[in-house]
C-alpha cells in the first residue's frame, strides 16, 4: 500500500471529460483521481481505487509528487477541477499544496464523512456531498458522521448528492436532508444505474418525488454515454 503524505498525492487517473453528475454537469472538466477510500460501498462504480480484493493496487495507484500534478493539470484545457476517488478527503494536506499551484475552479466529490481543513477548503468552489445510505452496506457508523454532515450542510458552497436505488433509500435520504435542514434547492437525487436503459428508467421513477419535495432530478450523463467504462 501506498502511503499517503503531505507531499504527494496517490493518483489513480487524470483525464479530460464533461462533468457528468450536480449542477456542474455538462462543464468541460479535468478529473483528478485519487486512490484509496474509507468506505466499502458495494455498488461502487470506481472499486480499482480502494478495492485490494478485487484489483492490484499497485498497479492501479502511483504516488506523484505535487509538482508533477500540477504540471499535468495545467498543460491541459479545461480549467474545471473536479478532484475525486477514492475519497479525496483522505488526501487533504497534498491537495491543499496542489491547489496554490494551478489556475483551476476546484470542485471536491465527497461522501462527507471527513471534514474540511481550512488550507484546502479555501480553494474550493464546490462540495458535491454524497452521504452513503444504508444500501451502500456501509456500517451506519463508518458512512454518517453527523458532525461533518452539518459543517458541510452549513457550508453555501455545498450541494448534496444522494444516490436512490429504491423507496428504502428515498425514505432515508429525506429523513438525513430534513434533520441536516438542507434546502431542497441544494438538493440532487441521482438512481443508482450503470447503463443508460437502467438510468432512464430509474430517473422516471424520481421524477414525481423530486416535484413533490423541490429536488432536482440529476442525471449521471457518464453513464448515459458511455455506460461503466472508466476513464471518460
């Protein structure tokens, strides 16, 4: 296993793409990858970052120094960052370094389960919050900490993210959004699905629920045009 430093980031890819999840979606983006997470969700879309039972991590993870993620980030086009994992939380001290160094409007992919450390949440634009419901198979210790939940739902900057694969998972989200009082305009309910046929379907299933309560309906424009394939 890689160890995590201040100095340097565990990297699982950085590539070019459109942001396909929240209110950022459609927007040309660099996405910056980071191995390794605190959670085990069994329906994870991105197991090569975390997951040493299926994938060979040290294949699949590099240790790069800051400098050279910078380089990287800079050469290409968008200027739209969109860091993610993995939890990239768990990589905070680097991330802070590498923030001071590129031109980008940074957005941070989080289950909201670690809490910001103010050197790097002052270059962040966005918080994309996705608290893992009881379905993730997460133990309810590990996946809500409430006390980050609230910093974040206090934060403008966030958003919640929430991932609704049935009525047991809508009932919940509700539930954890009333007590964090966060505003249903700072809300998106995405369905759980892998292939645009199983999107489309899902998504007209939240459509009367988001009317209902005020969310927004979030597609997952990844999955619609290109299914699972990882890296677009």
């Amino acid at each position: 296993m890689l160890k995590l430093a201040a100095d340097r980031l565990v990297v699982s890819e950085i590539f070019d793409s459109v942001q396909g999840e929240g209110p950022s979606v459609g927007a040309p983006s660099t996405f910056l990858r980071l191995g390794y997470c605190n959670l085990a969700c069994r329906w994870c879309d991105t197991p090569y970052t975390w997951d040493a039972k299926r994938h060979d991590l040290e294949a699949e993870l590099s240790a790069r120094g800051i400098d050279d993620v910078a380089d990287d980030l800079r050469a290409r086009a968008p200027r739209n960052l969109v860091v993610t994992g993995g939890e990239p939380m768990l990589q905070q001290a680097a991330l802070a370094a590498l923030a001071g160094l590129v031109p980008h409007s940074i957005e941070v992919e989080t289950a909201g389960t670690i809490a910001p450390l103010p050197a790097f949440a002052e270059h962040v634009r966005q918080w994309n919050v996705s608290p893992k419901l009881a379905s993730s198979g997460n133990p309810l210790a590990k996946r809500r900490v409430d006390g980050v939940l609230r910093d974040f739902a206090a934060r403008p900057e966030a958003i919640f993210k929430l991932v609704i694969g049935d009525d047991a998972d809508f009932d919940e989200a509700r539930a954890l959004l009333e007590e964090l009082d966060v505003a249903p305009s700072r809300v998106w309910l995405m369905p759980e699905a892998t292939s645009a046929s199983a999107l489309a379907e899902r998504s007209r299933g939240l459509v009367d629920r988001c009317v209902t309560h005020g969310y927004h309906l979030g597609t997952r424009l990844h999955v619609t045009l290109w299914g699972d394939r990882r890296g677009v």
